[in-house]
C-alpha cells in the first residue's frame, strides 16, 4: 500500500497588538508650565493611537507629587495593571519623570521585567528589556537621584538665608497676604481673627467660637465652614501677633520630604516686629495660658475605679468627652456638650454601652472585654454622624465601624421585662 501525506496547513494567527500606555507626572514649577497635564496626555493618545501595531490601553498621570515617593496613586494602579496583564508596555518621558530614587525605580523596572513589559524612557532612549536596559538605568538615575539633593541643598541654603534677613519663605496664613517675605494685612480676614480672640477671651470654649463664627457666616479663606482645629490654630499662632519665629519645621531628607518639628537640631529664627499685629502679645500670651488651664482641666489622669472608657470617646460634633449615663433599662455614653446644654449646643446621638463593647471586641479581635488590652491597644475613640466609631490605636492606625441599635426585643433583657411588667402593674394600680 502506497503511503499518502496530506498537507495540513497551519491556523492563521490574529495579529496581536502591544498594549501600550503612558505615564506623566507634573509637578509645580517650570515643568507644569512647559507640560500641563492637558498637553501630555493629549501628546501620548495622539502618539500610540497613531501607531497601527499598538493597542491605547490610557494615559497615567500623577498630578503635583514629587517624583522621590512610590506612594504615587497612579503609578501604582499602572503596575497593578502591568501586572494583571493589560499593559504590555509603557511610554514616559524620562528617568525624572518614572522616578528619582534609584531604589524605586530600579525596583519597579524589574517587577515590569519579571511579566515581560518594556518601559520606553523617550528622553534617554532606553528600552530597559533591552541588554544594557538595566545599566544604563542604574547609572542615570543615580545621577538624577544625586540631582534631586543638589536641588534640594540649593532650596535649604535659599531658605536659610532669607531666615537670616527674617524673611519667611512661602508663607501663607489667614488674615495676611505674604509676597516677597512681606506680610499685608486682608482687613476682612484680619476681622475673624480679633473676633476669635475676643470670643475667646469673654470666656467662650473653642467649640462654642466655632459654631458662633459660622453662625454669623464667616467662611475660611477656601470658602468652607470653620472647623474646631482651624480656630485652635488661630489662637496658638504666634505670627498674629506681629512677630515670626522661622524654621519650626524642617525635612528631614531630600528622599521621604518627612516634615518634622524642630526640637533643638536646627537654629529658630525670631524675628521682632516683623509686620502689623492683629493681637497684643500680651493678648496672646493671656490666650495661651487660659488654653493650658482649660486643657489641664479636660485631660485629668482616669481615677482609680473610673470606667475604661472614660476621657477617651470624643464627640466629632463638638470635641468635648463622651460621659456614661445611667438610665432605668441600660447604659449609655453621652456627649458632655449635649448634657450640660442640651441638643441645641450639641445633637450627637448617645452610644449604648453594650453596642460600644461589642464594637470595640470586634476592632481588638477579642471574644470578651478586656480591660488591660483594652487600654493598651486604644488610645481614642472618635463619635461620629451616621452611627460611626472611629478607633486610633497605639500604633496610629485607625478602624473605622459602623453600628446599629439593635431591635427593641433584642434589647429586653428577662430583668427589663420584670421591671416593665411591674410598672405597668403599678400604672393600673394591681401591685
């Protein structure tokens, strides 16, 4: 038998198109004028949608976020995509662009590497999926990174000079306007901040100035209702009073930008009459020390005995303390403002105690309340509108739970039965 051999031709394959997408970052300053966020996106639609083999998966932009931190949102939201498969490879501008920290960068690049996407720096012309990709790479963006200091070392020396001269830098406070290190009073501005004071003085607490301010219809400078810490920070800023003390704050490095408060380690600059006051020093030094007593006063040591919640729920209405009550069928927490004055001073809605304790077990992960865990993990529990706790722990992370009050035959214990059965009995007059 003679052997036959079919030809079998192979099955077409659809062409298949690269998915490609960009990134951008615009940051304040010359880069946004020269790039808005508008022309860049415009420029890189217009670019891969023009070529025929590439599939326009979006554009990625972070706006105003220094290029140091991988805590970009978008950044991040484009590597999950790369890595959930939408994204084959990726256009950008340049190294500064993608990111100045050597790490990060060289820590995303290879992640995109491991799934096979190609990130295509225009500036440089680096594939970085091509041979030498991941040493040019490392070599510019140390040198970018090593940019970012020198800029940052530059800034520092610009701004301690003009601390020196008593200048501030880029100072923005409600009540003045500053340009050029010189502060003008806005008289309209300038009228809150002498009426917060005066309040204050008369003996008014920071809730009741709060609400009495935005009662008569005074906004802040963004044209929103004042807030408790917006008048507090008012009656503790010592630039009111015509005087400035520079540098309180510094960076801690040209990477994380950490803002932190400075303690000693570097000089404070106070400079004396250095614009028109809206408050006597006398004023506010009388203002600070009524602050301390009242604070001395809110934030007194738990007594032995006193209950583990007490001086820890605060009101977000108001600020003040939640306090227990007692009441004929259970317990339940109040808030201070509401109980000295009423619901028109305060409307926040009172928490049963045992829907407290079931929600704090539940953040801490315990079966039953415990006291000694309790106090060691929570450090506050804010009340909030729309049945919300907010927990801060002591690691500073926050729980937010929402909770309901439960049905009223849910609520009946057998002894609030009884004691319902005997009142009634007692309004007929059968016992």
């Amino acid at each position: 038998m003679k052997r036959t051999v079919n030809f079998i031709p192979i099955k077409p394959q659809l062409e298949k198109k690269t998915k490609v997408a960009a990134y951008a970052r615009v940051s304040s300053g010359k880069d946004a004028m020269l790039h808005s966020l508008s022309a860049q996106v415009s420029y890189y639609s217009k670019l891969i949608q023009s070529n025929n083999d590439w599939l326009y998966v979006g554009v990625y932009v972070d706006e105003a976020v220094t290029g140091t931190l991988d805590t970009r949102e978008e950044f991040q939201r484009m590597l999950e995509d790369a890595k959930a498969g939408k994204i084959d490879a990726i256009i950008t501008k340049s190294i500064s662009r993608f990111a100045r920290n050597t790490v990060t960068l060289l820590t995303s690049i290879r992640e995109l590497k491991q799934i096979g996407v190609d990130v295509y720096f225009e500036e440089q012309n680096i594939h970085t999926l091509s041979g030498d990709g991941e040493l040019m790479l490392s070599i510019l963006a140390s040198y970018a990174q090593e940019e970012s200091r020198s800029v940052s070392e530059n800034m520092k020396w610009r701004i301690k000079k003009n601390f020196e001269e008593g200048k501030p830098w880029n100072y923005i406070i409600y009540g003045y306007t500053c340009e050029n290190g010189k502060f003008e009073i806005v008289p309209n501005e300038a009228k809150v901040v002498r009426l917060i004071y005066d309040y204050f003085l008369a003996g008014m607490g920071v809730g009741s100035i709060t609400r009495r301010i935005n009662d008569e219809g005074y906004l802040t400078r963004k044209d929103k209702s004042w807030s408790k810490s917006s008048v507090r920070y008012i009656l503790t800023n010592y630039n009111y009073t015509g005087n400035l003390i520079l540098q309180k704050t510094y960076r801690e490095n040209h990477i994380n930008k950490k803002t932190k408060l400075n303690d000693g380690e570097l000089p404070k600059y106070h400079v004396k009459d250095s614009h028109e006051g809206i408050v006597s020093v006398e004023e506010f030094n009388q203002v600070q020390e009524e602050l301390k007593r009242r604070d001395s006063l809110i934030n007194k040591k738990v007594k032995p005995g006193r209950h583990p919640f007490t001086s820890l729920i605060l009101c977000d209405k108001c600020g003040r303390n939640y306090r227990r009550k007692t009441t004929p069928y259970k317990h339940v927490w109040l808030c201070s403002e509401y109980l000295e004055n009423g619901k028109d001073a305060c409307a926040a809605k009172q928490v049963p105690e045992d829907i407290l304790i079931e929600i704090t077990c539940e953040v801490l992960g315990l079966k039953e309340f415990d006291e000694a865990t309790f106090k060691e993990k929570v450090t506050s529990i804010r009340a909030c509108e729309n049945n919300i706790l907010v927990f801060r722990l002591a690691d500073e992370t926050e729980i937010v739970k929402e909770w309901k009050n439960k049905s009223r035959s849910e609520s009946w214990t057998p002894e609030k039965r009884e004691l319902a059965k005997l009142r009634e009995l007692n309004r007929r007059g059968e016992n």
